[in-house]
C-alpha cells in the first residue's frame, strides 16, 4: 500500500490488513475460566461482565414493572399492599435508573467499543476499570442487603424530609448508590483520558467516531454530575445516622436544599443515561444508510451543548415546591434551550437518511423506534419545563410517560440498536434477523399502548406513585398493564433468540454491516489485543465513498508490539490444521 | 496524539497497551488532575451548604466560629503546608535517581499528616467533652442560638471528609514507600509519586479553604 502522511510530523509506511474471517484466537477463546475473567483487565471481557450484570439488573427491574402494572389493573387493592406498593415502585426505580440505565451504555457497550474504535489495546487504566466493575458490584450487594432488610419506600429521589424518618434499611440504599457512583466516575475518568491519549495514529479529532464523542460528552457529566450526588447521599446517610439536621427542617435544615442537591446530579444524569444513545444512533443511522453522516461537527458539538446546558436546568422539577418565581423563570427558559442542540441532532440523523441506500437492518429498525419515541419524549419534556403547564402535571402520569418515553422510548431502543448492532463483533455470531425485527415491533406496540394512556390519564389528574385510583382511570390503566405484558413477551422473544445465537448462531463475518467504522475493521471477535496490528487513520468513520481498502490499513510490519501473535503471516498455514 | 514508535524498544513499567512512557506518564497524569475536579466537586457540595446556612444564619457562623481553636487551626494549616513542599520535594528525589531522598521526604510527608490528624484528634474530643456532638447529639449550651448543631455539622462533615483524604493520603504515600524502598520509582518512572503528590495538594488546598470559612471568621 502507498505510504500516507498520517501526521505534520510523522510518514508512516502501511499496508492493509484485512480482517481475519476465522480467527483461531479471539479474546473469547484466550484466557478463559472463571478465574481470568474475575481478574481480567481486558476492556472486552469486562464490558460483557458489566452487559450481563445491567440484563440481570434490567430483568429484576422489569419484574418488578409487571407487579406493579399488574397491582394497577383495579382500582381498589389487588394483590399488594400500600407499602409493598411503595417498595416496589422505589426499587423498579432506583435499579432501572442506578444499576440499569446509568451504566448500560457507557459501561457495557461503551467499554467494549471505545478502545476498538480508537486502534488501541485497551483503556487508559486496565485495572481501574476492573475495579469500577467490582465498586458496581458492591454498590449491588448494598442494594440486595437494603431490600432484604426492611426495603426502601421513598422513591428513587429520596426526597427529605420523608427519607429520613421513614422506617425501612434508605441509609443501605443511599449507600448503596454512593458506592455506586464511584464506579461511575472512574469509568468516566477511563474514558476522557482513553479518548485524549490512545487515538491510532491519524486518528485526529475529526476522525473519531460520533459514538466516542458522545462517550465522552457523557463522561464528562459524569466526572461534574456524580461528585455532587455523592456527597448529597452522603448528608442523607448522615442526617438518618445523626441526624446532622441539614436538610432536616425540625433541626433548621431545608428539605428543599437537597432537592437543589439532588437534581443538580439528577437532571444531568439524565442525559448520562440519552447521550451515549446519541451516539449509538448516529453509528446506526450512517452505517445502514450507508451514507456519510449530515453535519459531524453539529453532531459532535451538540452533544457538549447538551452537556453543558444540562447543567442549568435543574430547577425544573421544582416548579412545584417553592422556588421564587424569578428562578422559576429563568429555569423554565433554559430548559426549553435544551431542545435545540437535541433538535439539531435529529434533523442531522434525518439528514444523513435523506436520499442513503436504507436498509432496515433490525439495529435499524430499533433507530426508527428511537427516533418516533424520543421525539414524544422530548417534546412532552418541553410541555413539561413551561412553568403553567407543568403546576398542572406535575407529580402526574403525565411526568411518567415523559420520562418512560425518553428513558425507555430514547435510551433502552438505542440501547437494544446498539446491542444488536455490536452482537455479531461481541460474540463473532449473528442472531435471527426475522425473529429480531418481530421482536422490534411487539416491544414498539406493547410500548406505545403501556405509556401513551398514561399520558391521558395525567393530563386529567391521576397522580404518581398510588397504588389505588378513582374508577374513571381504569381503562387507561388496564391499557397500560396490557401493554406491559405485550412489552415483557417482546423482551422474551429477544432472549430466546440471542441465546439461541450464542449456542447455535450462524457465524458473524468480520463486518456484517459493511460499515466503514473501525471496530470492524478487525475479526469478529477481535483478539485478545483487538488489532494485531497498529491501526493507522486516514478516513473518517463515514467515509462511504471512499473504498474500504483504505479503512484497514496499519503500520507495516508491526505486530502491535506482541510478537507471539502473528496470526497475519501464518493465517494459510493454520487454517490447513 | 499519540505517537507511534513500535520499534523503540519499551521500558519494563510500561504496560502493554501504551506506545510508550511518555503516553503513559502523561495518561496518569491527566487521569489524576480528571479526578481532583470529581474531588472538588464532591466538596463543592459541602461548601455550598455551607453558604446556604451562612447566609441564613450568618450570626450563628460568628458566634459557633469562637469555639473553633484557631490558634491550632494555625499550626494544623503551617503543618499541611510544610507536608506539600516535602512531597514536591519527593517528587524532585525521584526525578534525580535520590533514591534515599524519596524515602526521607515521603517519610516526613506522612508524619506531618500524622501530626495534622493528631491535632484534629485532640480538637474533637475537645469539642466532645463540651457535648458539641453533630446534629441530634448537640448537647452544649455555650452558645446562644438554637441552630448551633447544624454548623457544627457542617463542622464535622467537612473536616471529617477532610480527614478521611489525609488517611488516604497517608495510606498511599505508605504504599509508595515500600515500593521505593524496592527501588520501583527512578528518573524514567516515578509516575505513582507524581500523581499522589498531586492528590496531596489538593487535600493540603482544601484545608487552606475550610480553615478560614470555619476558624477564622469571626
Ligand atoms: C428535551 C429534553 C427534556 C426536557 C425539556 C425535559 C423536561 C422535564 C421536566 C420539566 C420535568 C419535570 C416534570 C415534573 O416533575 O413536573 C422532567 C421530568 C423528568 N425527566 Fe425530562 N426532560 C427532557 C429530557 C429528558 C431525558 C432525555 C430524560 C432521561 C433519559 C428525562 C428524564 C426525566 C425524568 C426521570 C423525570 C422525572 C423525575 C422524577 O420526578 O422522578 N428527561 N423532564
Ligand atoms: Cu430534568
């Protein structure tokens, strides 16, 4: 291959490498047994242990929804009793948003893709990653011992005063979560610095992939946002422990102080848990559009707007409790200014589609979902931050299908996009295409008729968090309950079709997409070190009408500075064996 | 960016997935001045409540501030600060081969740490004694205002944090120095000495901060 100016400073003599199709070994296949992967630093290996504990934490989570819709199908008690009820929904809460949504995308698709993304081995910090794994896991155990030891009913947000009188193990869970965000934070100072100093060489800011931009707009949330949420739980551990009185009104404290606390975490983490879908969509949407991607640089920019505005609206879901109405104002006017970057994202997305070759490949055909969804969820968000309006519906089912249809509606469908999209890379296995897009559709039914007549009923008053509702509500409630159900079958047939890939699926081509992006420029699965090579960069990730040749090339001669893996040279003579 | 020299040959402390000890050392780096921003707004949070409750009760903050020992406070501040310019100076050590100095300068770092908590140790069980307890446990009725308990929850929040970083960073410079007395840190590495000296200075700073908001505005 011709040599190519890579750098100002450096010419680098490359050649292509094509990827492997059967790899003989694969980070799969090396270091295996219960023992290697517990200790393992290799970011692959711990982003499929961080996927299998947030689809544990998503399994128990979405339990729990169904107990709880089903509870709703009367007005009176069905099942469960008023406290139960209360336990229930905090957990459903606490678990979908701490243990499910937060980490799924950075930590679990996000560890896997960032480093094959940037032609590097692994993360900055190997062992630290390892041990935001294992922070995780005992921020989990934490969990377990609280719901086992009197449980929680105060809701995800721990509103004071209620939370530090209440009966129940809430200094477990607050704990539990404390911990927890420190998994967070590290994995987002992992990133930052991964993204800053391991590019392959060429890889320049305006060739990195709008997936790792996303990554690392939302870890810098995360390193600004969670700090502060720590030590907020920290003064609720301690005002239960000792009642320190801050946020206590009996001892001259203000309970509305750590709303201010808790929202300024919360409302950012909330695009913690949507920007990393950003950028899942904006993978998705080029490669099966097989189109340049419409407008990187507003793509790429927008996702730090968003960052940073995120930081300044958090006054809005304290329309309601007694702000002055001056900062009612100010906060309902910057929120509306979070849709515009959000806005430009998706006439960018819509953009890339318009006139591309569109194949409505099942990641695909999640996007679309993600796209009619967020945009409900988004748009009701800003009914929501307009100041009249919200004295209406706030505290309302209204509240709940807006944020069910950014979380679920946004999040989870760029989430299950991503998962089938990286599938194939993450396991070197293809699932059932047929059965994978039926599933798509079941779960945009089922949620669609779960949340929209939510929307109905909180427009006209029925308030959250009751396990009892006048009789007029009951149709829309049983809708939603039905809904639930369809949505669970939906998430049934998902699992029985990867797992039936993972024992008997067909084999994944090195690039089954045809995408032009780095990760699959290597073999499905990759090997232990990802390339055996060292990638060199001279094309965007959507460069589409450049030819893929150009799209492998890596440093000639080199063996990525591991000389035992030759697998380029002697690939002939062990297929033979 | 990083730079790609696949024939230089490595040095044994480079991991596998850096080029080489630059990218490594300045990896660190970065990683660690990352953390301190999630450090100071983690405290962020404190001293916001503490500005909340200052500006509602400014009165209380004078007269509680009184029952602060500033004149410890001081010597705690001189100590903290004299425990920077050591651990500068162990850095400086590692970066000339002084094998020995590092040792001596990490050594001194932590007794001052020690001395610094042994103070606090006696201002606490001051306070305890008077029945200045946090929150619900305030039993002292020395000052005359019926919010005392929450500044001196602030108090011990802040100083209590405070302290478990200096414990930490005790910890940590232990663990540097029987990896210097291994002779693991020379002039091409010394990266674990750099960055715990720069989480050091940021434990020092916010002392700098918290001793004037609590002990000497009165
Ligand atoms: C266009 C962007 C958005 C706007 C303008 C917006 C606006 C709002 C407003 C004003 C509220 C408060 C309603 C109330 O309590 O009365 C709210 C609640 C909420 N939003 Fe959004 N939102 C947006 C996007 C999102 C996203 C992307 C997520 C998550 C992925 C999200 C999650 C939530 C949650 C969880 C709540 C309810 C929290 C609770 O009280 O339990 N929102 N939103
Ligand atoms: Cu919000």
């Amino acid at each position: 291959m011709a040599t190519s100016e890579t750098s100002n400073i450096k010419r680098l003599q490359v050649r292509r490498f094509k990827p492997e199709e059967n790899p003989k070994s694969t980070y799969l296949t090396e270091e295996t047994g219960i023992w290697a992967w517990m200790t393992t630093v290799d970011h692959k290996k711990i982003g499929l242990m961080y996927l299998a504990s947030i689809l544990f934490f998503f399994f128990v989570g979405g339990t729990l929804a169904l107990l709880l819709r089903t509870e709703l199908l009367t007005p009176a008690q069905s099942f469960i009793t008023a406290d139960t009820y209360n336990q229930i929904f905090t957990l459903h809460g606490a678990i979908m948003v701490f243990f499910f949504l937060v980490p799924s995308v950075p930590a679990a698709l996000g560890n896997f893709v960032l480093p094959l993304q940037l032609g590097c081995k692994d993360v900055a910090f190997p062992r630290v990653n390892l041990l935001s794994y294992y922070i995780y896991v005992i921020g989990a155990v934490f969990t377990l011992i609280a719901i086992f030891t009197g449980g929680v009913d105060t809701g995800w947000t721990f509103y004071t005063p209620y939370s530090a009188t209440t009966g129940g193990n809430v200094m477990m869970m607050t704990l539990g979560v404390f911990i927890l965000g420190f998994s967070s934070i590290l994995t987002g100072v992992n990133f930052i610095v991964t993204i800053h100093r391991l590019r392959s060489p060429g890889q320049t800011w305006n060739k990195i992939s709008l997936f790792l931009w996303s990554l690392y707009a939302t870890s810098i949330i995360q390193i600004l946002a969670t700090p502060v949420l720590a030590i907020t739980l920290l003064l609720l551990t301690m005002e239960r422990a000792l009642h320190i009185g801050i946020f206590d009104p009996a001892l001259g404290g203000d309970p509305v102080l750590y709303q201010h606390f808790f929202w300024f975490y919360s409302h950012p983490a909330v695009y913690i848990m949507i920007v990393p879908g950003f950028g899942i969509v904006s993978e998705i949407i080029s490669t099966f559009s097989r189109k340049h991607i419409f407008g990187y640089w507003a793509i790429a920019l927008s996702s730090l707007a968003i960052a940073f505005i995120g930081f300044l609206v958090w006054g809005h879901h304290m329309f309601t409790a007694g702000q002055s109405s001056l900062a009612n104002m100010v906060f309902s006017f910057l929120t509306f200014l979070v849709g515009i970057p959000t806005g430009i994202k998706i006439f960018n997305w819509v953009a890339t589609m318009y006139k591309g070759s569109i194949d409505m490949k099942t990641p695909m055909l999640y996007i679309m979902a993600f796209l009619f969804l967020f945009m409900i969820g988004g748009f009701t968000g800003i009914m929501l931050g307009s100041l009249a309006v919200d004295i209406h519906l706030h505290d309302t089912y209204y509240v709940v299908a807006h944020f069910h249809y950014v979380m679920m509606g946004g999040m989870v469908m760029a989430f299950l996009g991503g998962l089938h999209y990286w599938w194939p890379k993450m396991f070197g296995k293809m699932y059932n295409e047929f059965w994978a897009r039926i599933a798509c559709v079941v779960i945009f039914i089922g949620f669609n008729l779960t949340f929209l007549p939510q929307f109905v009923m909180g427009s006209m008053g029925m308030p959250r968090r009751y396990f009892n509702y006048l009789e007029q509500f009951q149709g829309y409630h049983q809708a939603s309950t039905y809904g639930s159900y369809i949505l669970g079958i939906g998430f049934l047939i998902i699992a029985a079709y990867l797992l039936h890939s993972l024992l008997r699926g067909k084999k994944a081509p090195p690039n089954p997409w045809g995408s032009r992006a780095m990760e699959w420029q290597t073999s499905s699965p990759p090997s232990l070190h990802n390339y055996e090579h060292t990638p060199v960069v001279i094309n965007g990730p959507y460069d589409y009408h450049k030819p893929m040749s150009e799209f492998q090339l890596g440093i000639e001669g080199s063996h990525n500075g591991h000389g035992e893996h030759q697998h380029t040279e002697t690939k002939t003579v062990e297929a033979d064996k | 960016m990083a730079q790609t020299s696949a024939n230089v040959k490595k040095g044994d402390h480079v991991q596998h997935h850096f080029v080489d000890s630059d990218q490594q050392f300045e990896s660190a780096k970065m990683g660690m001045w990352i953390f301190l921003v999630t450090e100071i707004l983690f405290f962020g949070g404190l001293f916001l409540a503490y500005i909340v409750f200052r500006s509602w009760y400014p009165e209380l903050y004078l007269m509680a501030s009184d029952h602060l020992d500033t004149f410890w406070g001081a010597v705690n501040t001189v100590v903290l600060i004299g425990s920077s310019l050591t651990v500068a100076m162990a850095i400086r050590s590692a970066q000339l081969n002084q094998q020995k100095g590092l040792i001596i300068n990490l050594a001194i770092t932590i007794a001052l740490a020690c001395i610094f908590m042994v103070i606090k140790y006696f201002e606490y069980t001051h306070k305890f004694d008077l029945g200045i307890y946090p929150g619900a446990y305030y039993a002292y009725d020395g000052i005359a205002h019926d919010k005392a308990n929450i500044f001196f929850s602030i108090y011990y929040m802040m100083t209590g944090l405070h302290g478990i970083h200096v414990l930490i960073g005790i910890g940590l410079m232990i663990w540097l120095i029987v990896r210097a007395r291994k002779g693991h840190f020379h002039s091409e590495y010394y990266t674990p000495v750099e960055i715990t000296g720069l989480y050091w200075h940021l434990v020092d700073i916010i002392w700098i901060f918290l001793f004037p908001l609590l002990y000497l505005i009165d």
